[in-house]
C-alpha cells in the first residue's frame, strides 16, 4: 500500500529535562563544552555551497571576523579530540578547520564541522546543533535499538553529533540502484523491510529517502548494504501512524515497488519478525538504560495532545491492547509498544498485527 503524507511543517524544538540530564550525566553523553551552538550564528558572511554537479546543496559555507575565527577554530579541534578519542589536545597541532558550513533546511539548522589531518590530509565531520530533547532520545534509542551505535554529547543546550557516513537514500534510488544486479536489489528489498519496521517500532517518523543512507559494505566477492537513520528529529512527534512507516512516503515508492518485485508476503511477514526478534532482543540487552530513557520520555514533554491521542487510538485500532488507550503521552506509547514486541517475542507469537 502507498500513500503520500504531510508531516508538520515546523516541529517545536523541546529543552532538555532535569531527568534526561541525569540520564546523559550517567551514560557519559555530557561534556563541558568550549563553544556553544548560538557561538557559531555570528557569523558575517556566507556563499552558497554546490555539489559536483553545481547543484544547490542548501548549505552555505559561513565566515567569521579574524579576530573571532581563530579562537573558534581552536574550540572546535578540542571538541573534535573529544569527540573521537580521549580529548588529548596533542594532536590540535596537527588539525586543520576547513569548512564550517550552516544548513538552511529542516528542522535543527545545523552546523557541519570539516577537520582535516595535515598530516596525512584525511578529514571527518562532526556536527553543532541546538540541543531537542526528541532528537536526543532518538539518538539514544537508535544507539540501543538498531545494529549501529552513535556518538554524541550534549552540554546545556548544545548537541554534538559524530557524522554518520553513507549514500543519501535519494541518491543512491536514483543513481545507483538501477545498475544494481538482480541479487543486489533482493538484498536492499530485504534491509528497507527491516528499516521499515525498526522505524515504525520506536517511532521514529519522517524516514523520506534524504533522511537515511544506504551503507555499501564490501564482503568477499559481493556487497552487502544496510540503511540506517540520519535525521532524529521526528522522534514521538507526530500523531499519524504512518509517519512512522517509511513505506508510506512517495520519495521511497520506488523501494517499496522493489520489495513487492521481489518478496511474496510470506517473506516480508518473516522479515519483519526477525527484525521484531533483534529489537526484542536488544530490549532486553538494554534493559535497565533503555527503561530508564523511557521513564525520562514518559516523564517529559515532547508532543502536543492531539498527536498522541490519534497515535494511541490508532495504534490500539491494530493491536486491541488495552495498555495504548491509558497511554498519558508519547513516552507511555513508545514504552507500550516495546513491551509488546518484547511480550511476543517471549510468548513465541508470530502474528504481525501492525
């Protein structure tokens, strides 16, 4: 089935609550940080910056005064250090800030970092946004939750994210999956099921094709692909179920028309049981930290009333679980629907209701 969906235009940005502090202060995802995200707004001018094939990017590479830039980019090589090794600043020497480029898109307007080694020229990117509670939580969640760990930190209102590496899901649909062979293709039909339903599980909204990346991975004489999530933001936000069901946004119907082409509904139904198996899995993994980040959601303010009744409703609608309807808010849901993947999976049933 498809459809075409609106999602909110602009999602509120929620603060950071005393008891998501505690959470982050425990599990070592805070830092006093040198440089904040409202630092690197003062910036005096900007270009446009185009891809290599002159196509708008919607970043702008910004530029400061001399007398603040140099102070900046210290801040940012000592974020850098302590972002990707012990915070040794032995090595800021050896580190160069190319680009500070700002996104005008989307919801976060985040800063990209490039730091270039100079000694050998290898870069990486690291990103400064404005700290969202959902956002925080979704990072979390995808750290427990999928097969892919994420770093980050957070100091007051500031959130530092590691760059995940891979191919935009828009283009690799519209570049690379054509030429992919026929086994290839099974392969990605294969991983978009199981993105579909870890996404629609934890509620994580808003999976359109720019929103994830394709992942090639070179295994002897084949690839392997994995997708995972990019953007965090809609975590628990919106109240339409199918926000949180990638399959249902017009930018992946080619990957849903590949899915159908390849697998029969017995073997979709399989895929997402396995998929239900792993998270279920890592539930109980997790256990003790995940429940402790639902308690803090469950406790915390990260939608509007009306989400959370249609999602409740809407859920319960599949389900008939009583648990979804005395839901108070999004954290109660998320909690609510784990528990019922991890219930299943101890009581071996195999039915797919949602």
């Amino acid at each position: 089935m498809k459809d075409d969906l609106k999602i909110s235009l602009k999602k509120p940005s929620y603060p950071v609550c005393d008891l998501l502090k505690v959470y982050l202060q425990k599990y070592n995802r805070t830092i006093r940080l040198p440089i904040f995200y409202d630092d690197l707004l003062r910036f005096q001018g900007s270009v446009e910056v185009f891809d290599k094939n002159d196509k708008n990017t919607l970043w702008i590479r910004t530029y400061y005064n001399e007398s603040e830039r140099k102070e900046i980019d210290l801040n940012l090589k000592r974020i850098y250090t302590t972002l990707h090794s012990d915070g040794n600043q032995k090595i800021i020497p050896f580190l160069n800030v190319d680009a500070i480029d700002y996104c005008t898109f989307g919801n976060s307007k985040p800063f990209r970092i490039k730091i270039r080694n100079i000694l050998n020229d290898n870069y990486a990117y690291f990103y400064v946004k404005k700290a969202d509670a959902s956002r925080i939580y979704g990072l979390e969640l995808e750290h427990m939750l999928s097969p892919h760990n994420l770093n980050f930190l957070v100091y007051n209102d500031t959130l530092i994210e590691e760059h995940i590496t891979g191919i935009p899901g828009d283009e690799f649909i519209e570049h690379m999956l054509p030429s992919c062979s026929s086994s290839e293709k099974s392969q990605i039909a294969k991983e978009f099921v199981k993105f579909n339903e870890r996404c629609m599980i934890r509620l994580l909204g808003d999976m359109r094709s720019y929103n994830y990346v394709v992942v090639p991975t070179h295994d002897f004489d084949h690839v392997v692909y994995s997708i995972r999530a990019i953007d965090f933001d809609q975590q628990s936000y919106e109240g339409k179920f199918n926000v949180y069901r990638p399959q249902f946004f017009k930018e992946n119907f080619i990957m849903v028309d590949l899915v159908s082409e390849k697998f029969e509904k017995m073997s979709i139904n399989q895929y997402k049981l396995e998929e239900r198996s792993i998270i279920a899995k890592r539930l109980m993994s997790y256990e003790n930290r995940i429940s402790e980040l639902i308690n803090s959601m469950s406790d915390d303010t990260i939608s509007i009333p009306e989400n959370e009744l249609l999602l409740k409703t809407t859920i319960f609608e599949y389900t008939k679980d009583l648990k979804f309807m005395k839901s108070k808010n999004m954290g109660e849901i998320l909690k609510n629907a784990l528990e019922f993947v991890k219930r299943n999976y101890e009581t071996e049933n195999t039915e797919i209701v949602f």
